[in-house]
C-alpha cells in the first residue's frame, strides 16, 4: 500500500512538473534607418550611456497596456533576454552607428572614456497595446567633450502593433532606430558647426 501511493504521488508530481509552459526570451533588433550622408567628421566618437528606464519597465517580463490604458499586464512567459537599460544602451548604440559608418560609436562603459559627443537617454514610456499602438517617449541629451549639454531634446514616437510579443519586439526595435536616427542627426549637425 505505501509503495502504491508513493507511485501516486511520483505520477502526480510528475504530471504537474510536465504541464508548465516554457518561458520566450526577446532582445531588441538593430535596425538600419538610413545612412547620413550629411558630411561630418571622419572618426568622430560618440559614447552612449545605459538607458534609464521608468521602474514599471524595469523588469525582465515584457509589459503592455491592457484596453483602458490605465491597466498593465506584466508577462511570466514573454521576458527580456536581459537588462532593459542596458539592451537599449546597446541597441541604440549599435542602430547609432548603422546611420554614422564613419563615426566610432559605442557604450560608454567607464566615466573615464572620453568620446567627442556622449549620449545620454531617460525612458519615459516604453509599452504597447496588441491591436493599438507601441509607444517610446524619451529625453534624450547630447553633451560635448566638456561635458556641456549642447542638444536637450524629447521624442514621442508611436507605430502600429500587432497582436504578439514578436511583434511587440519587432516595433520596439523600430521606435529605437528610429529615435537613434533623430540623435545621430543632431550630433552631425553640431559636428558640423564646430568644424
């Protein structure tokens, strides 16, 4: 009789063990939003800081909004396949330097890199409703190689979203590129001017 419910149990705990559904694990895509063709220093070097990112984001579960636009959902299965601000830093960066061929642009992994223009990029927004629209509203800084703020600037972007956490990834990615485009254009503007 014990080793009938033992049985049990094993067979019980088994078939719970074996019904969870496996975890989906999403990174943001480097997107090509058109080379610059305005001139600009060759060499040129832009250091891109880790995206601060609002708390309700902050987190490896992919959010959205829910109809009311007031209601999150945060999902188990659909996760980051890592930090947030740091997969933006290096997204952006990398979109950044697709845009400028002839720049050297990186993360900044040290206050002690000195780079011609740095970046730096606070989250105020960064969700999306299925069937409605992914959002990105950000402030966005460019300072100098003094240090000097020289572009204060906000960005709401928004696109059309389908009905999966792919394609949530998908037009996340593009509102990046998209945002990486506008600061990348902003710093060949002020290079230009300093030349």
């Amino acid at each position: 009789m014990k080793k009938v419910s033992v049985l049990i149990l094993v067979l019980v705990l088994g078939a719970c063990v074996g019904t969870s559904r496996q975890s989906k694990f999403y990174s943001l895509a480097v997107e090509n939003a058109g080379v610059i063709t305005a001139p600009y220093k060759n060499g040129l070097s832009v250091g891109v800081k880790e995206v601060k990112v609002p708390s309700y984001v902050d987190k490896p579960q992919m959010v959205t909004q829910n109809k009311t636009a007031v209601e999150l959902s945060v999902s188990e299965l659909n996760r980051w396949s890592e930090p947030l601000g740091t997969m933006l830093q290096r997204t952006i960066a990398e979109d950044m330097a697709l845009v400028l061929p002839r720049a050297a642009v990186k993360g900044q992994m040290s206050v002690r890199e000195k780079f011609d223009y740095t970046v730096s990029v606070e989250v105020n927004k960064f969700d999306g409703q299925f069937g409605g629209e992914a959002v990105l509203e950000a402030w966005w800084y460019i300072r100098n190689a003094q240090g000097n703020t020289v572009v204060r600037k906000r960005t709401e972007l928004s696109e059309q979203l389908g009905k999966t956490y792919d394609d949530l990834a998908m037009v996340q990615s593009n509102l990046i590129a998209k945002l990486s485009r506008q600061i990348a254009l902003q710093i060949v503007e002020k290079s230009r001017k300093q030349n």
